[in-house]
C-alpha cells in the first residue's frame, strides 16, 4: 500500500512548502482527496494543507480500509496509517505536522499518532473512531498527550455508540483533548465545528 505523488492536493506549490507547519486531511470512505481539500479556505492561512486520496477505490470515490463485515481487517487499518507515515517521511521538513480526518480517515489518523508517537505534533478527528484495542505507541501518548481535537454530531447514525465511547476514553487517557458535541448534528461538518476545529489549529501556530 502506497500513497503516490498524484494521490495529493496541496494547497500551495512545491517551493512554498518547506519551513511551514503542515496538516495533512484525510478524507472519509467513499469520498475523495477533493472534498477535504475544499476546507482549506476556512482554516489557517499559515499551514500548508495536503489532502490524501485513500487507496481503495470505494463506490465513486475512495476509502482507507474495507468496512465490509466479511473483508474489515485491523492490518489494513495499520497498513493505510503506515503508508501515511511512509509519504510523510518522503516530504520535506516542517516545523510541525498535524493530521486532520474525517469519519474513517479519522481511525487513520489515530493510527499514524499510535504508531509513531513523535512524529506528530496533534490530530484532529471529525465524526472518528479509532481501533479500540492497545497499540504500540499508547504508554508513550498518555506521558505526553499531545493536543487533540474531537467534534461530532450528537444525531451521527453512522458511527456506533459503543465506538463513540471508546474513541472518547482513548482520547482523554492519551491525549490532551478538545471535545465539542454539536446538537442535531449528522454525520458531517457543521460552520460552528469548522470555526472550533480553526481556533483548535490556531492555537498549534503559536
């Protein structure tokens, strides 16, 4: 599984990208690179934003894993969150990198903190879940709990309760967490959530 150079937008050209703090988006199943892309005009001007296509190709779009009940496979979770990790190491230094993704790709941002702990400096999960079950990176984040942004919709049919529950205990355990609940809100990103996921980031620039 390999994420390559066509699989990414980029909110500015190659000579503007180094020395500035990045955030990578990844995007939910069945969408595309270009649906988070389209947030970059609402946050930070300052960071340089790469938004990811998946790897498998989903309906229309993409996804980052089979969510098939006979096909879903936590190696795949953690092989899409290593072939994260893997672009991440071919691009040039920044002072900081973050990891915003939405329902899915959430679960593959958690995955990339988990497994390599240092490497980002926050994660922000938007109608997310991540993989319940111990990961090799966990002591490490509960000793330094880097800062992390969580915002849902309290009317979300998509993600189960249960995983809701979870995804919230791992992230106050491990993480120094921003949590925003938003009432009446679907499986989506409201203007109020995009405004409080804006400030969260502007907070990482200082």
């Amino acid at each position: 599984m390999r994420i390559a150079d066509e699989q990414v937008l980029w909110s500015v050209p190659e000579s503007e990208r180094a020395g500035r703090p990045l955030l990578v988006l990844l995007h939910g199943h069945g969408m595309t690179e270009q649906i988070g892309f389209d947030l970059r005009h609402q946050l930070p001007s300052e960071l340089v934003v790469a938004a990811l296509r998946g790897p498998l190709s989903v309906r229309s779009g993409y996804g980052w894993f089979s969510l098939e009940a006979d096909r879903f496979s936590l190696d795949e979770v953690r092989a899409a969150g290593g072939a994260v990790l893997d672009w991440l190491d071919r691009q040039p230094d920044h002072p900081t990198v973050g990891v915003l993704g939405f329902s899915q790709g959430s679960a593959i941002a958690a995955q990339c903190l988990r497994t390599r702990p240092s490497a980002l400096a926050y994660v922000a999960l938007l109608s997310g879940f991540l993989d319940p079950l111990p990961a090799a990176g966990d002591q490490q984040l509960a000793r330094r709990r880097p800062p992390a942004f969580s915002g849902r919709g309290d009317a979300d049919p998509l993600v189960p309760r249960i995983l809701v529950t979870l995804t919230d205990q791992w992230l106050q355990e491990h993480t120094t967490l921003t949590r925003r609940v938003y009432p009446g809100l679907g499986h989506n990103v409201s203007a109020e959530e995009l405004a409080d996921l804006a400030a969260f980031l502007r907070d990482r620039l200082s």
